[in-house]
C-alpha cells in the first residue's frame, strides 16, 4: 500500500509539471498580446520594449518558463501585467472560497446520488425508482451555469428565499455565508449527483444479480448483510471511479458558479485573467485549479486502493 | 428491498425499460427527441418565424403571445426563431467537435491498444495528462489562446474529447486484437496500418458510434458554457449559452428569455443522454443473447 501510494504520488508531481509546461505553452506561443493588452493596441515601440523588459517578457520562452515554474515552486506566482498586485496573495486570499464551494458541491453530490440510489435500488421499478432516475437524469443533463440561473430565477427572484449571488466570509457571518453559497453549491452539485446516482444504482443492481448474492441468501445470509457486503461494496469501485473524473467536473464547474454568483475565487480569477488578457494570472490560477484535482484524485484513488485490493497491484488494473 | 435479490438474471435492465419484450423506452424517447433536435436545427430557417436578428423594439422584452410564441428579448428579437437557430449551431459545434475527437482519439486508441508495450504506455499517459485538466478549464484556457470564435470553440471541444475518446477506443482494441482473425492476418503478413483499418475499425465502429452518441450531448452543453462565458459565439449571432447570459439581466420582467434556452439545452442533452442508454442497451441485449 505505501509503496502504490509514493508511486502514485511521484505520477502526479511529474504529471503537474507537464500540465504546467502545457499550459505555459499554450499561452505563450502567441507573442506580445500582454504589452497589447497592457499599453493598448498601439504602443510605442520603445514602451513595449520597456514593459517586456520589466517582466522580463523579452528573454526565451523556455528562460521565462522556468523563471515562472522556479517561483511556483517557491510559493511565488510573480505579479499582474496588469494590476501589479501579487499574484500568490490573491490566490491564497481566493482559494479558501473556491474550496468551500467545490467541498459543498461535492457533498450536495453525494447527498443527492447516495439515497437516490439506495431509495431507487430498493424500490426497484416501481413509481418511485422512475421518478429518481429522472430527477438524476434531468440533473445530468442541465449544465451548471443553467441549473444554477434557474435557481436564481426562483428562489432569489421569485421566492426572495435565498440571495442571487455575493461573498461574505465565514469567520465573518458563518450564517450569511451558509445562504450565500446554498445556490451555488446546490447548482454545482446536481449534475455530478446526477450522474454519480446513476453509477451507484447501476452498480448495485449489477452486483445484485450476481451468483454470489444467490449463493450467500441461499445460505442464509441475511438482506441487509448482502446489500451492504455484496453489493454496496462491489458497487462502491466504479462509484468512486467515476467520482474520481467527477472531482475535475466540479472544480471545471466552479469555475462558471463563481462568475454567476459573483464569488471572488479561483475561478473568477482565471476569467478575469482572460478579460484582461494578463496570461501570468490565468495560467497560475489554471495549475492551482490543475493541481487541486490530481490531489484530489489521488485521495480517491487511495479509499479505492482501500476498499479492492486488487486495484493496488498495477498488473490488475 | 423486495424482489431485488430474487434471481440472478435481475442484472442488466434499467428500470425505464419494462422487463420483457424488445421494447426499448430509453431508445424511443431519446431517438425521438434527437430526431427532433436535428430536424429543427437543419430546417431552422424554413421553421423560424421571423429572422433571428430582427430588431423590433417596440414589442420588446415580451411574454408568449400568438406573434410571438415564446416571447421577445430585450431588442424585441424572436426568441423562438433564436432558439431554432441557436439549436443549429449547438448541433454543428457539437457534431463537428466529436468529429474531431472521435478521429483523434480513435487513432490515438487503436495505436496504443494495437500492443501493448512502451508506446501504448506513452500514447496513453499523454492522455491521462489531458484527462486530469478540468474539460471547462482547458476548453476556457484554449479560448483564451486561440482567441473566442465558433471555430476555436469547435476546435477546443474537439480537443477535450480526445483523451476520453482515445481511452475507449484502446480498450476495444485490445479486446479485439486477441480475436483468431487478428492472429491470422498478423501471420499472413497483413501490415500493421491495414490491420487497423481493415479489421480492428470495423469490429469496435459501433461501440464508438454509442460513447459518440454520449459525447453529443456533452459538447452541446460545453458549448453553450463557453458562449454563456463570452467565449464561445459572439452577439448578436444566437446561441443558447449566450441567450441565456443576455436573459439574466432581464429575468423578473421576461424569464422566458433563460426559462426557454434552459429547457432547449435539457431536452437536446437529455435526449442524446438517451439515446445513448438506448443504444448502449441493445448492444447488451445482443450480446447476452449471443451468449445463449
């Protein structure tokens, strides 16, 4: 087990070295569009000199790649083109909003996929099975920024339940923040809740109607202990499976809840650093957002390891 | 819990589908449905009331009426006559996406899976790397690259898919390649390229044609995120994503200017998303009958 672990881990700081260097890449290879960005369209020649050389824009790609990556790894993101500001306090500032936000959605998600399976297998094809399988086939199929304008719509407009968007942190007014972030929670946890109920009530009435199951009720094995030996257990593999992928889908997601409810994060950052065109933000907060997942898929992978053995031998897999 | 553990063959249908028969509930509703997305996208311009950039202020911001079936947005637009055209674009962006994907991925794919071996493992942690961004995150950092246009975003979806695509497709693969036939053209001398196209693409084309299927509704929805994002179709051309993003900040007085892309985009996901269970049903169908 430890030694699948330092494997795994060593596979996930060399793949957050490629992401960096893809991103770099990516946003690198077109030149000058920051001193545009920065000095508008027609800077002299002399200013755009002057401002490449102020952030150090001027040497090669592959020096300013490293210069870049060299203060990642120590914490430093470097500053603005554009507000000066450092970047590193304003991730650290932000970071806390995009994690409360992404934690909530994933328990919206599993609060939502977990009894609707378990009510959906246990009243199998019934009324009631048909009715979860559609709410958690109408949740997957509405992308997040429209489950959440809908939700706006009626709970903040219509009802004046709830308010439509804003920040206020917990340490401050843990009660505001709590009816701040239910929207945005809620509107980022449907679509993974409805998937991940699908999987997990699949999964179910697949183990189910093994051999096993017959064998061990034959033998007199009570209901309750093969549900939960037989078939939550065998289920619970492609559940966190899939749980693993559906971690990238909340933070992709929470990159659109923010901007809808106006939650100064991660996410908004990144669009920001699209909207001003300074690539330096958007491509730190992009690897911090990068860096987030594969820690968190690492996670999941190890309750996987946890629960089958099998997964931790490389050959079974 | 009753009857759930009644019998061994209580496996593979899903509870949408009424056991017995070759009726296929998920199959019918989502054909039909996906049908009726593509019909009304091609034939957007002979069904569209009005042109759907057709100003009209003085009937502006207005509710359902026999004028205007599904009311007007804040320049007295269509919004049915949006929504049609919208629909046509989302249809295109996401064909043209998996497309470019289901090539990539699929080449990428029957490479890797054709041995396994020290290219099969570089093709594919590649692709595990391109897996482990966030598909929003990379489609909104392509954006920013590229620069925002329909193509860029057809192009940054299509990119998205390949890895997914790519990890499909090696899997058939290499259920294929243990099959007599491949033994005995790789025997006989067949080379390696007309292996793959000649044997492997025939025998795993239906199983990509069902994830494609999946993949539809996908892009449909990152499509219209990149467009509610402002980075995917530009104003005043009508995408469902950026109706939506203009109709926010008119909701109290007419909400069916996000109430109706909403539901456009839940039925055209929803419907694929069916389709493809539908499909992916039969496959299993036929495949335990095969067994018997």
């Amino acid at each position: 087990m430890t030694h699948y672990l330092i494997k795994r881990a060593i596979g996930v700081v060399l793949s957050l070295l490629v992401a960096s260097v893809l991103l770099f890449a990516t946003l690198n290879v077109l030149p000058g569009k920051a001193s545009t960005a920065a000095l508008g369209l027609n800077p002299t020649p002399a200013a755009t000199a002057a401002f490449n050389k102020r952030y150090g824009l001027d040497r090669p790609l592959v020096t300013q790649y490293f210069s870049w990556i060299g203060g990642v790894l120590h914490g430093n993101f470097g500053k603005s083109y554009q507000t000066e500001i450092s970047i590193s306090g304003e991730i650290a500032r932000r970071l806390p909003v995009t994690l409360e936000l992404t934690l909530g959605g994933t328990l919206v998600a599993l609060l939502i996929a977990l009894p609707l399976a378990f009510v959906a297998t246990m009243s199998r094809g019934t009324i009631v099975d048909l009715v979860a399988t559609a709410v958690s086939l109408i949740g997957l199929s509405l992308p997040a920024f429209a489950t959440a304008t809908a939700l706006v719509l009626v709970f903040s407009l219509r009802l004046r339940w709830l308010p439509p968007g804003g920040y206020v942190a917990p340490s401050v007014d843990l009660g505001t923040n709590l009816k701040l972030m239910f929207l945005p929670a809620l509107s980022l946890g449907l679509v993974s809740g409805g998937l991940l109920m699908r999987i997990f009530r699949t999964g179910i009435v697949d183990a189910l109607g093994r051999e096993y199951v017959l064998v061990s009720r034959s033998r007199g094995a009570s209901r309750g202990r093969v549900l939960w030996w037989h078939a939550v257990r065998v289920a619970s593999i492609p559940f966190i499976t899939v749980g693993a992928m559906e971690v990238g889908a909340i933070f992709g997601g929470a990159v659109v809840i923010e901007q809808i409810f106006q939650l100064p994060g991660i996410g908004s950052l990144v669009l920001e650093g699209i909207e001003t065109r300074d690539y330096r933000v958007l491509q730190s907060g992009a690897l911090v957002i990068t860096a987030f997942v594969m820690i968190a898929n690492l996670f999941v992978d190890m309750i996987a390891a946890f629960i089958d053995p099998r997964l931790r031998v490389p050959s079974a897999q | 819990m009753s009857g759930s553990a009644t019998g061994p063959y209580v496996g593979r249908e899903l509870p949408t589908t009424p056991v017995g028969g070759g009726f296929n509930l998920p199959l019918i509703v989502g054909g039909v449905g996906v049908v009726t997305f593509v019909v009304t996208s091609l034939a957007a311009p002979l069904l569209a009331p009005y042109r759907p950039d057709k100003i009209d202020v003085l009937s502006r911001l207005q509710g359902i009426s026999v004028a205007h079936l599904l009311g007007t947005d804040e320049y007295g637009r269509d919004t049915l006559s949006r929504l049609l055209y919208g629909g046509r674009l989302s249809l295109i962006v996401a064909v043209i996406a998996v497309s470019i994907g289901l090539l990539g991925g699929g080449l990428v794919g029957m490479v890797a899976g054709y041995r396994p071996g020290r290219r099969d493992a570089l093709l594919m942690r590649c692709m595990d790397i391109l897996f482990s961004f966030p598909a929003i995150l990379l489609a909104i950092v392509m954006m920013a690259a590229l620069g925002t246009s329909v193509t860029n975003a057809m192009i940054a979806i299509g990119i998205i898919f390949i890895p997914g695509f790519a990890r499909y497709a090696r899997s058939l693969t290499r259920s294929v390649m243990v099959e007599q036939f491949i033994a005995y053209a790789r025997s006989t001398g067949v080379p390696f390229l007309r292996i793959l196209s000649r044997e492997v693409l025939p025998n795993i084309a239906p199983g990509m044609m069902v994830q494609a299927t999946v993949a539809i509704g996908y892009a449909v929805t990152l499509e219209a995120t990149l467009s509610f994002l402002g980075l995917g179709a530009q104003p005043p051309a009508p995408s469902w994503g950026n109706m939506i993003a203009a109709g926010r900040g008119f909701m109290t007085r007419a909400p069916l200017m996000v109430v109706a892309p909403a539901f456009a985009i839940l039925l055209a996901v929803l419907s694929t998303n069916l389709l493809g269970e539908g499909l992916q049903l039969r496959a299993d169908e036929r495949q335990s009958r095969g067994r018997l």
